[in-house]
C-alpha cells in the first residue's frame, strides 16, 4: 500500500495469507504499535511488545490501557498507574491504594484516570490533580488542543481544566453515557450511551446531535484520519456517521460497511487511506474500502477464539494489529 493520503488497499479478495499470527495465551484488552513495536495488552497483567512478555503490575491484572507513540499505560486492579516503553521499562507514575482504575486516557506525557467518583490527570511535569464527580464517570479523553479533559457520567459530560480550579462544565442529556470519544479537530464530543444509541454535542454551542437504531451498545469508535467520519461498533455491519459539515450527522444517513451476521466489535480507520478495518464478534477480520464498500478478508471467523477485543495500525499504514478475548492475535502485512 502507498503512503500517499489517496492510497486504497490493493485488490486482492483474501489477505489472510499475509497475516503472522501470535499466542497471546489471554484476553487481549488493548492493542498498539509503541515505538514501531506491536504490543498487546492483556486483562491477566501480561504485556507482550514484540516477542518479548513483561508484567508491570506484578500478580494483579489489568483493568483499561490506553498508549501514545511512546508507550503503554495501564491501571491495575493494584491502584497502579504504570508507563511502560518498548524496551519493556516500566515506571510507576500513580499509586490509587485500595482502588481499582476504572478508565484511562492519555495523550502525550498527560494521563488521565478515574478511581469511584475521582477523576485525576497527571501533567508532564508529574503534577497531580483532582476532581469529584457527581455520578461515577465511564469514560474519558482529552481534547486535541489545550489541557482539558471530557469525562462521560450518567446525565451527560463534564468538561474539566486540571490546571485550574473552575469546576467542570457540564454538558447534560439524561440517560447514562459510557465512553466518550472527541473528533480530530476538537469541534464535537459523541459518547456512547446504555441504551443503545450515540449522542453528540457540537463544542462550539452545545447543540444537541442524536444517533440511533443499533440493536446493541457501541463500545468502539474510530475516526478517519481527517476527522469527517466516525466508525462505530454495535451492529452487523460498521456504523460509519458523517461529520464533514456544521452539523455533523444531523439529518443524515450513515453508511454501513462489511454487514454481516456476526456483531461488530471492534473499528479502526487506516491512519492514511480511506480504508476502516472491522473485527466482529466471531473473530472475523474484514478491510473495507470507503469509497465503494469493496471488501478483503483479513482473518477467518473462528466462534472458539471469542470476539476481536482489540485492533490498531501503525502509522504507516503497512501493519494491523489485532487481538481476541479468547488469546488468538495477529499481524496483517500489507503486500
């Protein structure tokens, strides 16, 4: 595959053959490429980067992970907060004693996490601050510009400054809101929700935006590499909303791509290509192009390794990641 911004998959029907598998022996609850090094993060307290396997956490499994170019982080049911490199180094950077990490999020040296109703972010200088909650927060991310956090509650999100002492602003709508997820350029939030649909605010007004009719929860999202579409999971094929203009997905259709009779479960958008790689409830792995919904078989469907829990390309666009609850994982080459 090119690198150019236009490039599109090559047209074979079938890329299994240029798939390496790898055991990860449990279920794979992250997946990343740190430093050109594919990892996968495991619920049982393993990390595997490379062929190599270390634990960070000791004897206590991992709860959420999340990772830049740089390195992994995961919290334990320890109440750790670990960074870990591609060399296999492993550095402390909060201890929650007594807690579990219920979320995570990073982006660069910041690290953000939520313990009960406490959410924390650690700035780069390893400044700790924290904020209460009024409901228990499922998700969080940071925005693209600034220091500032989205923190998804039941009743809508809160949007917090750890670098001052404002408390957060809040963006309400009934219901409980799981993860959250920010586009590219920072002018929209979208959260999924318990019952089954996405809601969206656009930043700039706090206007409303609705998406429904999934017959189950979206627990995965993914955004083009110019930030006009999310992909989204929940349903037999990849939900793809639009947010090209203002408005975003108000008043229009989304797309489906790769429908099939097993649930979507897992997204990720080619970080250059209009292509979205789909992983499915049965761990079948198809690549769909955009522009005409054509289709490559990545991995075969196979019920006993369980559902594609976790995938993610490098930033070339040669190499996919993927993982399975059941411990099955691979890499796809691209030729």
């Amino acid at each position: 595959m090119s690198d150019a911004s236009n490039a599109a998959p090559p047209e074979f029907t079938s890329l299994t053959d240029h798939v390496a598998s790898l055991s990860a022996e449990g279920h794979v609850l992250h997946a990343a490429f740190v430093k050109d090094e594919p990892v996968l993060v495991l619920a049982e307290g393993e990390i595997m980067i490379g062929d190599r396997r270390v634990a960070p956490h000791q004897d206590a499994g991992i709860l959420v992970a999340a990772s830049d170019r740089d390195g992994i982080y995961t919290g334990g049911e320890d109440g750790k907060i670990i960074r870990t490199r591609a060399s296999g180094e492993s550095e402390t950077l909060a201890h929650e004693k007594g807690k579990w990490i219920d979320a995570l999020c990073v982006k660069g040296e910041t690290v953000a996490w939520a313990t009960g109703k406490t959410v924390s972010s650690r700035d780069s200088k390893g400044q700790i601050k924290s904020t209460q909650m009024a409901s228990t927060p499922q998700g969080l991310c940071f925005l693209p510009k600034g220091y500032r956090l989205v923190i998804s509650q039941y009743g809508g999100v809160a949007l917090w400054f750890p670098n001052t002492d404002a408390a957060p602003e809040k963006l309400e709508w009934k219901g409980a809101h799981l993860d959250v997820t920010v586009s590219p350029d920072g002018r929209f939030i979208v959260t999924s929700m318990q019952e089954n649909a996405l809601h969206g605010w656009r930043l700039a007004d706090s206007k409303d935006m609705r998406m429904t009719g999934y017959p189950s929860k979206t627990r995965c999202f993914s955004w083009s590499h110019d930030g006009e579409w999310l992909a989204t999971s929940g349903a037999d094929a990849a939900i793809v909303w639009p947010f090209q203009d203002k408005d975003g997905p108000m008043g229009k259709a989304p797309k489906e791509l790769g429908v099939r009779s097993a649930k979507v479960s897992s997204v990720a958008f080619h970080p250059k290509a209009p292509v979205v790689a789909i992983g499915y409830d049965d761990s079948c792995v198809l690549m769909c192009r955009f522009t005409d919904a054509a289709e490559l078989l990545v991995r075969r469907a196979s019920r006993m390794d369980g559902k594609i829990s976790a995938m993610a390309w490098d930033e070339t666009g040669r190499r996919l990641l993927f993982g399975t609850e059941g411990g099955a994982a691979g890499v796809l080459t691209l030729p």
